[in-house]
C-alpha cells in the first residue's frame, strides 16, 4: 500500500507547574491551595488589601490571580509588596519564581527559588519548583535529587513522584516513569495528568490497561480533549475502529474544531474501511479547522485519485506542496498522476 500520512503522535502533556500563568491551562497539581481567577475572587481581594493594606499574604494570593490571568506587570507589582512586608518568605519568592518564569526569566526564577530554599530548605513548594525547573532545562539528575528531599520531608507527596516519573519518561526509562506516576496515583486518586500520562505509557505498549487510565481522567474531567483524543489513537492503532470513532466523535461533541480528530476520523474511512467519499468529508473539515494542514489536502487528494477524479487529486497535492514546500508524499502522487 502506498505510504500515507497519519498524525499518530499524541503531544506530551505535561504542564511544568509554571504553567498555571496561562488562564487556559488547568493547573491540576498545585501543592497549595490557590484562588481561581475569578472577577469575584479578585474584588474579595481588593476589599481585603483595601482594609488589611499590611497583610502580605493577601498580595502574594492576588499576584497569583493575576498571573492566571496573564497580567505579569500587576503579578509582579503584587508580589514584590508581599516582599517588602517580608524578604524571607519563601513562598513569596517561589510565587516570584512563577512571575520571572511567566516574563519568560528562567534564570531570575531560578534564583528566585535558590533564595527561597536558602531562608526555608525544606519548603516542599519550592523545591518541587525548582525540579520542575531544571526538567525544563534538561537536567534530570538534579530534578531527581530534588524530588528525593522533597519526599524525605514528607513521604505522601503524589506531585514529587509525578515529577518523578516525567523525568524516567523524558528519559526512556518507562518501567521507572510507571512505577512513579502510579505512585502519585495511589497517593492522589483525583491527579489527573497522572491518569492521562499512565493512558500514554500504556498505549505506547498496546496495553489495553490505556483505557482504564483514560477513563479514570474523564471521570475527573468528563470533557477532557487529551483523554478523549488518547482513547481514540489507542483504539485506532489496535484495530478497535468503531471504538476509536466513537472516542473522536465524543472528543468533537466538546471541541468541534478539532483538526486530528477530523483528520484521524478521515484516516480510519480511508485506509482500513476504503470508505473514499466518506473520509473527504472528513478531511473538508480538517481542512475547514485549519486551513494550512498540508497533510489533510494530501490525504484527501488521495482519496480523489483512488476515486479516478484526477483534476481534483492534483489539485490538492499542488496545494499540499504550496503550504509545505517540497513536501514528499505530495511530490509522489503528482509523479503518480503524471505516469
């Protein structure tokens, strides 16, 4: 069969604890308790700092509402108040760390965070900030050291094994990545992007133990993309075809402009169910998601060639080759056409 493209790769989903800056992002592993940036939240705030105007905890609780809300400037005004009220707080300084780490400062917030643990070194918190830190930067000894003290300070600590366990599987040791996620699991059984990271581990060995992992996440987040999207590529790729358009079609009901979804529901009428003029339907709206998905006009131009309707085949390899230049599988179905 001649080579087709399929999008097979699930990205990791992984958010460093930083990740909470971004309003869009569920930040589902934070140690401590923090308001949801919500307008009534920060007007309860504001009240608050109005009649405690010295209390500087209330200003390092607003500055990590502002950083939800990817207000970096008023994050960082917010946080160096709650320090000039107290330079030692080490909980101030990690949600300093976040403010560099949100203004793109990795190197500030690692400093921030080295402070930190200079007033406190056993503060968990920031600890695990500074692992996750140096697993941005690659550098998993040291993250594997800090997620050991930070579990010699408290052994039930679901967010340092989950680190933990990233790290194993950033570095190709999956038996160890299981051992560790499954830990935070056991210790957390609400950790969501535990559950979505076992699905992965799990499907990359065609264990159908992926599916239980996925659904334990929708049982936490009935609406989860990543959940939904992972059913549907470990269905897909073991021959449960229904059972993978059913996963796709659930994963639409919540996000109807998902382009691999539509894609993958295309892929599966084309290659295994030879169903042509359904998987063009499917790639229409691929392509109507995202209008520059070179793949889908090539997957789709394929269609059309096995249909015998050669103009609109190569109509649409010319414009996978326009969006990605010199792309190969385009320039062989136009050397196909053209024999």
């Amino acid at each position: 069969m001649r080579k087709l493209h399929c999008l097979w790769l699930l990205a990791v989903v992984f958010s460093f604890f930083y990740a909470c800056n971004n309003a869009k992002v569920e930040n589902k592993e934070v140690l401590t308790k923090q308001l949801d940036a919500t307008p009534e939240n920060l007007k309860i705030l504001n009240e608050k700092i109005k009649i405690n105007p010295n209390d500087a905890e209330l200003f390092n609780q607003r500055a990590g509402i502002f950083l939800q809300l990817n207000n970096t400037d008023a994050a960082f005004r917010d946080i160096n108040s709650a320090l000039m009220m107290d330079s030692t707080s080490a909980n101030f300084l990690s949600t300093l760390s976040d403010v560099y780490m949100a203004a793109g400062m990795a190197q500030n917030a690692l400093a921030a965070l080295d402070k930190a643990l200079s007033f406190e070194p056993e503060n968990i918190n920031a600890l695990l900030k500074k692992a996750e830190l140096h697993l941005y930067f690659e550098q998993y000894g040291k993250t594997l050291e800090l997620t050991e003290k930070a579990i010699r300070v408290d052994n039930v600590n679901p967010k340092a094994y989950f680190i933990r366990g990233m790290t194993f599987k950033l570095k190709g040791d999956t038996t160890n990545a299981i051992k560790n996620i499954q830990k935070t699991v056991e210790q957390d059984q609400e950790y969501y992007n535990a559950y979505i990271q076992l699905g992965l581990l799990y499907a990359a060995k065609h264990n159908k133990l992926a599916v239980e992992y996925y659904n334990n996440a929708l049982n936490i987040d009935p609406k989860s993309i990543e959940a939904f999207y992972g059913l549907g590529m470990y269905y897909q790729e073991n021959g449960f075809l229904n059972e993978a358009l059913s996963a796709y079609t659930n994963l639409l009901l919540v996000d109807s402009t998902n382009k691999n979804a539509h894609f993958n529901m295309g892929y599966i009428h084309l290659v295994e169910l030879k169903m042509y003029k359904e998987a063009i339907k499917y790639f229409n709206k691929a392509i109507q998601c995202a209008p520059d998905y070179y793949e889908a006009y090539y997957n789709r131009g394929y269609c059309y060639e096995l249909l015998g309707d050669i103009l609109n085949a190569r109509n649409d390899y010319k414009k996978a080759l326009e969006i990605k230049n010199n792309y190969p599988m385009a320039i062989e179905g136009l050397n196909r056409l053209d024999k």
